[in-house]
C-alpha cells in the first residue's frame, strides 16, 4: 500500500490541508517534522515546507513541493477535485481568493509589532471582503459545499484556513455571512469522512501553535 509522508512545522498552517486530503481519504499517512531546519533545508527538494513524500508500492519514493501543487496532486489522486473544468476553475479560484487574506494573515505572527498590526488590519480587512463574496457563494450554492454537493479540496481548504484565522484572532465571533459560514462547517462535520479527520485532528493539533 502506498504510504506518505508529511514534512512541515508544528502547526497546521500550509501543511494541514495535505493532512485533512489524506485523512479524509483514508491514506496511509504520517507526519514528519524538521528536528534542525537550517541543518535539513538542503535536504528538501527546493529548500521549502511542505514536502510531501510518497512511497509507493515498487519502493519508489516520489517527493512533491509546492503546496498548491501538493494539494492538487492528492485532489486529483483522490477524487476530491472538480468533475470537469469548469469546477476546477471553480475551485481554483476560491483557493486563490482564500490567499488574499492569508498573505497579510501571515504578517500577524511576525516579532515586529509595526508589521503585526498592519498584517491585523489589513488581513481583516479582505477577510471581511471575503466573507461577503463567499457567503454569497455559499448561499447561492445552497448544499453546505463550495461547489457541487460534495466534499472536495475547496471545502477542505476553506474550513483550514478559517480555523486557523480564528485561532490567531484574525476571526472574531461574529463576520458577515456567519450563519452560511456556520452551515458550511456543519455540513463537513456531518460527512463520516471528514468527522474521522475532525477527532483525529483534535489529538494531533493540541500542542500546535496555530
């Protein structure tokens, strides 16, 4: 059976929805992370986390970075994509959105204050945007999914990123949209396969920074 790896930091960050992908599909999987990064860096294929090293069954070991070309990857291998183009452009497109508030979000863990509070203002500030834009889609959609009646990458993407926002605070308990919002992460709960990556994940991201 193929088995994979996961290399990235203690956190979920860009690493976690590679994690939800697997687990979700029910891969045999496992994390790896970096003991001494400055020492292992030269060791990844471009110098960068994520890595995702797949071991295949002939004992070929493949290794993929990038994590949109990661996320993709296991997608398309586990059904998880669009059905056609048009939803992959779909798709495409939501995770694109998703990054203009991750770019700043970002900004918000750095030791600067300067640089926190304009990472703060400017990540609620197109998150907002994108609570509008999205709920809208949510709403027109009207399944609990981004696209289709299906669980697929851009929900898993989407509900990664949203629970991370608001763990670093970037989220507050209230945002426009909240009750489409609110319907989309039931809609995942209520899916056996996601529900099993939810309990596993609680254990795994206890001692994660964010």
């Amino acid at each position: 059976m193929t088995r994979y790896e996961v290399y990235y930091s203690r956190s979920t960050g860009f690493g976690e929805p590679a994690r939800t992908l697997l687990e979700y599909a029910g891969a045999e999987w496992s994390d790896k992370h970096p003991e001494n990064w400055e020492t292992e860096k030269h060791l990844t294929p471009y110098g960068k986390l994520p890595v995702l090293i797949e071991h295949g069954d002939d004992g070929k070991v493949v290794e993929i970075v990038e994590s949109d070309a990661i996320y993709r990857y296991l997608a398309r291998k586990f059904g998880l994509y669009g059905q056609d183009i048009q939803e992959d452009v779909q798709q495409d497109t939501i995770i694109s959105q998703w990054k203009d508030v991750l770019a700043p979000a970002f900004l918000t863990i750095q030791n600067n204050e300067h640089v926190k509070q304009y990472g703060t203002e400017k990540a609620k500030e197109a998150s907002q945007h994108l609570f509008e834009k999205h709920g809208e889609l949510l709403k027109k959609n009207g399944t609990g999914h981004y696209v289709g009646n299906r669980t697929t990458l851009a929900d898993i993407f989407a509900y990664s990123w949203l629970k991370t926002l608001k763990k670093i605070g970037i989220v507050g308990e209230s945002f426009p949209h909240q009750e489409d919002f609110d319907h989309f992460e039931a809609t995942l709960a209520s899916d056996p396969k996601f529900k099993r990556y939810l309990d596993r994940a609680e254990v795994r991201c206890a001692n994660y920074k964010f």
